[in-house]
C-alpha cells in the first residue's frame, strides 16, 4: 500500500538557499547550508555513514535527533562525532567511521585527585 510521507522539505521561494562545499571521503559535495551533516550526506544520497566494529556490517543514520548512534562519522579528524547533531560548514572534511575508533586515554595522575584543605 503506497504512503505518502508525513514531512515535507521546507521551501521558500522568497529566500534562496546558500549552499556550501565540504568533502566526503575525499569527494566534493555542495550541501545547503543550515543543516546537519547527515541530512546533507542523505540528501546527496550517501547511504553507508560508519561500519560495524564487529561485523562491519554499513549503518546510516536512523533517529536524526541524536539517539541511536548510528551517523556516526569523522569530521575534521575528530572521530565519533554524531552528524545529525553538527550542522555543515565550508570546507568540512568527514569521512566514513571504520570500524570502532582508539579510545583518548589521559591517565589521571594522584595530584590531580589530592583534595585540598
Ligand atoms: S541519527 Fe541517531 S544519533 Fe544521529
């Protein structure tokens, strides 16, 4: 039974859309600007956003409000970053997350943790 989809892109003849470059995997993609990375990546039809650490099964974007974890990409170097919660900017280099990524450990050494009187 076809549907129809419940939201609708909003549009405005009145105000043109900005647009703006950023990279994907090293692919240059002009976005809209003013939205997230993962409705931009959507919109130009990037379907695999991160691999499985396990099964390396692909993942895409699923809630777009920051719940399921599942856009994760790397933006600008920085790994994890949930591109539904970051809006685009020019020049933005995201790549596909491989994998599950090193965990930044910064040991807490006993002076940090002495309690001052
Ligand atoms: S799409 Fe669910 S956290 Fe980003």
């Amino acid at each position: 039974m076809p549907t129809e989809p419940l939201f609708q892109p909003v549009t405005s003849e009145s105000r043109p859309t900005r647009t703006l470059n950023l990279t994907f995997n090293g692919k240059t993609l002009t976005v809209p600007a003013g939205i997230s990375v993962a409705a931009a990546l959507l919109m130009v039809g990037v379907t695999r956003f991160r691999a499985t650490p396990v099964s390396e099964a692909p993942r895409a974007p699923y809630c777009m409000m920051g719940v399921c974890f599942e856009c994760l990409v790397d933006i600008d170097g920085v790994p994890n970053r949930q591109s539904c919660l970051v809006e685009v900017s020019e020049g933005m280099k995201i790549r596909s997350q491989e994998g599950a990524r090193d965990l930044i450990f910064q040991p807490v050494t006993n002076q940090a943790l002495e309690v001052q009187p």
